[in-house]
C-alpha cells in the first residue's frame, strides 16, 4: 500500500551464534589442511616438529582470536580490522588495512580456494585441467596469463557463490551452514581413520627418530639453503617457514568480525564464535596431523603426490576408492571455504566506501540487505586473479606452466600477519587511548595473550623477508600502494581534515 513506510536498507542483525561460528569454522577449513604438510614436513625433517609446527601455529590462532574477540566485542560494525585500526591508529591504517585485503588478502584466498577447488574437481573429472586450455598462455617473462578448463571453473565457482550471497544473508549462511557441518563431519572421519584404521608400525611417529631430523636423512642445505646463513639460528628460521602453511591453512578465522553489524547480541556472540569456532578448528587441525604421522611413513608424507597428503592417507586405507573420497570432501571443503570467504570479505570494501574512502556505490546495499556492488567488486577482481600462471624454464624443453597458489600463499601471510599483528596490539592501544570504552568481552590472560602472538608473528614475518624475500616483498609492495591512492582519494573527495 502506498501509505506503507518504505523498506529497511542497509545491513541487519540476522546471524546468531551458530550461524557466526560456522562462518569461523567455514571459512577456516580449505584446502590447507589436506595437502601444506607435505611441504612442512620437508622443511622440518621429522614427525615430532610436524606436529610442533600446527599447535604453535594453532596457538597463534588461539590467541589472536582472544584479542580480536575484545576489539570486535567493543567495535561490532561492518568491516572488523578496518574499523579496529582506524580507532587505534588513524584513517591512513585503517584504509591500508582495507586496501590490501581487497587487493591482495581476501581477494587472494578467495582466488587461490577457488583454484584449489578446480584442482580437486579435476581428480574425478579428468576434462578439468591446468592443461586444457581455453586460451593458451600468454608469456609475460616468469608469469604468463591463460585460460584452462580448471581456471574457468575457478572463475565459476567464485560468481556462483558471489550471486548466492547478493540473494540475503540468509541464504548464504544457510549454504554456509550446510557446508560447515558437512566438510567438519568429513575431516573429523579423516581424523578416526588415519588414527584407528591407518594406525600402523610403519607410520612415521613410531620411527626412532621422532625428533631427530638429521638421523631422517634430513639436512638444513637441502630444507632450505638461504637458512644456512644463519649459522646456530637455522633451525629456527626453517621451522617458521614451515609455519607458514598452517598459518595459511588457519587464516580466515577473523572473518566473522567483518559481519559485524549483522550479528545478534554481538557483545556476547562475536566473542563466542570467535574463541569455539577456532578452538573446533585448531583441535582438528593437530588431530589430522596425527593420523598423518601414524599412518604415512616419513617419506610418503613429504613425498606425497601434489602435496596431497590426505589423499595418501585414504589411498593407504581404501586403496583407489580412498581417493575419490578424499576428493570429494576436498571439493567440498573448498567451495563451502570460499562462501565464507565471499559473504564476509564483502563487508570490508562496504565499510570503506561509508566512511567515504571508496567508491560510495559500495557502500549500498540491495533488496535483500546486503552489499551486492562490493561482492560484484569483489568478485571481479578475484576472477582476475585466477588467470596468472607462473613459467620455469628448463634447457631444451617447452615451459612449463604451474599456477600462482603458492606465490599467494606467502603474499598472504606476510601481509596478513602485519595487519593481524596491529590489531593484536591495538588492545593495548585502545586500553590506553580509550579507557572508558565499552568493553563486553577482555581478553583472557593479558597481557601475556597478545604478547605471545606478536612475537610468534613476528618470527615468522621475518623469516619470510629473509627466505622469501621476492614474494613477500611484493605482498608487502602491493599493500603499500594503498599510501598514494589513500591521498589521491582525500584530495578527490575534498576531505581536508587533519588526519586522525
């Protein structure tokens, strides 16, 4: 009727505890899981500092998820670290913050899941190949750009679940939901298999040299040879590196503070969902390990085929109907990963766009109250993301061509830690700034909390600048473009406050 007020715009409080804990969960389980520890196992060198490697990893997890329980507690608004940091340390962080994930973090891990999921599909359709090509590779010197069969159905995958999420939240976290539950259920039989049924005398755990690496025939000159510059500190440089794939495998957890203005009661949910669902996450982590380590030998486990060390495990136990198992709960896995990561990384470019440092048409919301232009954005960019490969070269052959999940991963983290690591010590910047704030939530055991992830993030941020050095360079590059568009877009909106 014309007499009817006009409908609510803009985001609504609609996600309850469970619904925010499975985009925790959800967005966590990807791909990471299932195949780094074949390449950290390589770097250690034994089984014992396998395991070592995913509890401190998931200890970092553990406690950047208390920090950030307390800020999001506090700040429950749209676009989470990008609001934590503009409070603590001024505009110019916060959009550099916001900048990077849009350019490089979530973009990035959406385009590297999506690429994962592809991969895995093409374990049981052959048809699905890096090889088959829907236009051939352009060479731009070490990388080139093309169109397989497997990037194409990256690329779908990333505009089927950008449309899903433009149709309502509710939509989206019910296909969240299912997904969650779904791929938790398949990690945890992974876990019971491995450990009841792959339990055996040959598994690497039940070696005498449990600890012992070199006695593994392990050395620091083939694990990582810029290490060895770093005399009786080598070790220690080679285990952060292998750090750097759980890390990635447990990125994603501080998602759901992107949602939120969309939670229900967020003073007592955000922090809830933010401690249950990393607690659920990091236990099943260690736990897969372990199958891991008592099923597989050493060997098989750094040499398992493309990294898929799950895969080994189910081959092992099942034979070939392993496999496809495995390949199934990876597609899985993956897709319902990358919903997660599209229906929160939205609210990030949405939240710069109100606060005037975007473009505003991001900042609108659709029918179905959420922000259709920024997933659109997000989705674009993303997509563009799927489409370079990089080119080795060997004498007297053709090039070869792989993918760029591995440059993504190390241009990831070594951004992601940096901007993990001002919102970590932004509780005690806000504490101090801002005494009087509304505090619902604080963190449990600080300020030892905070203390012990800044100084594990900053052991393995450095050791990325040391060993790579190119690729976390370039993250750290394509973060710092943000400082000239920061400027140009004040001068362009006419903003000539004095920067916060």
């Amino acid at each position: 009727m014309s007499g009817d007020p006009a409908p609510q715009r803009g985001l609504v409080r609609e996600l309850s505890l469970l619904d925010a804990t499975m985009i925790v969960v959800g967005s966590m389980i990807g791909s990471g899981i299932f195949i780094v520890s074949a390449e950290s196992a390589r770097l250690v060198g034994a089984p014992g500092w396998l395991l070592l490697v995913w509890v401190l990893a998931g200890i970092m997890t553990l406690t950047g998820a208390l920090c950030f329980a307390e800020l999001a507690a506090s700040m429950p608004r749209a676009g989470g670290p990008f609001v934590f940091l503009t409070e603590a340390y001024g505009k110019p962080i916060g959009f550099l913050y916001g900048w990077s994930q849009f350019l490089i973090v979530q973009s990035g891990t959406i385009a590297a899941v999506a690429v994962a999921f592809a991969n895995f599909t093409g374990l049981l359709f052959p048809q699905i190949s890096a090889s088959s090509y829907i236009a051939e590779p352009i060479i731009l010197g070490s990388y080139a750009v093309s169109l397989s069969s497997q990037q194409a159905l990256a690329i779908a995958s990333i505009i089927l679940l950008t449309a899903v999420n433009a149709f309502g939240l509710q939509i989206g976290t019910w296909v969240q939901n299912a997904f969650t539950f779904t791929k938790a259920a398949a990690l945890l039989g992974l876990v019971l298999i491995g450990i009841f049924l792959g339990w055996n005398p040959g598994g690497a755990l039940f070696s005498a040299a449990t600890w012992d690496s070199a006695s593994n025939g392990w050395s620091i000159e083939d694990a990582q040879p810029a290490a060895t510059a770093f005399g009786s500190l080598a070790f220690l440089i080679v285990f952060a590196k292998a750090m750097t794939g759980p890390l990635f495998s447990q990125s994603a957890w501080d998602n759901v503070t992107f949602t939120g203005a969309e939670v229900k009661d967020p003073g007592r949910n955000l922090p809830r969902a933010l401690i249950i669902g990393c607690l659920i996450v990091v236990g099943l982590y260690v736990l897969t390990n372990l199958a891991y380590v008592v099923t597989l030998s050493l060997p098989a486990l750094q040499n398992a085929a493309n990294g898929r060390v799950a895969a080994a495990v189910m081959e092992q136990v099942f034979g070939a109907p392993g496999v496809v198992m495995i390949a199934i709960a990876l597609m899985i896995s993956t897709f319902g990963c990358n919903n997660g990561l599209i229906l929160s990384g939205s609210r990030v470019s949405y939240a710069m766009a109100k606060d005037g440092y975007l473009f505003s048409g991001l900042a609108r919301t659709n029918a179905y109250h959420v922000p259709a232009a920024a997933l659109i954005a997000q989705c674009v960019w993303a997509s563009l993301l799927v489409l370079p490969r990089t080119v080795t070269y060997a004498e007297g052959k053709p090039p070869a061509f792989g993918n760029v999940y591995s440059q993504l991963l190390e241009y990831i983290v070594s951004v992601d830690l940096i901007s993990a690591a001002l919102s970590v010590a932004a509780v005690a910047v806000l504490r101090y700034r801002k005494p009087l704030m509304e505090r619902p939530y604080r963190t449990w055991g600080y300020p030892l909390t905070p203390l012990i992830f800044l100084l594990l993030s900053a052991m393995v941020a450095l050791t990325l600048v040391v060993l790579a050095p190119a690729t976390a360079g370039i993250g750290y590059l394509l973060a710092l473009t943000g400082i000239p568009v920061f400027f140009i877009w004040r001068r362009r909106s006419g903003d000539q406050r004095e920067m916060q």
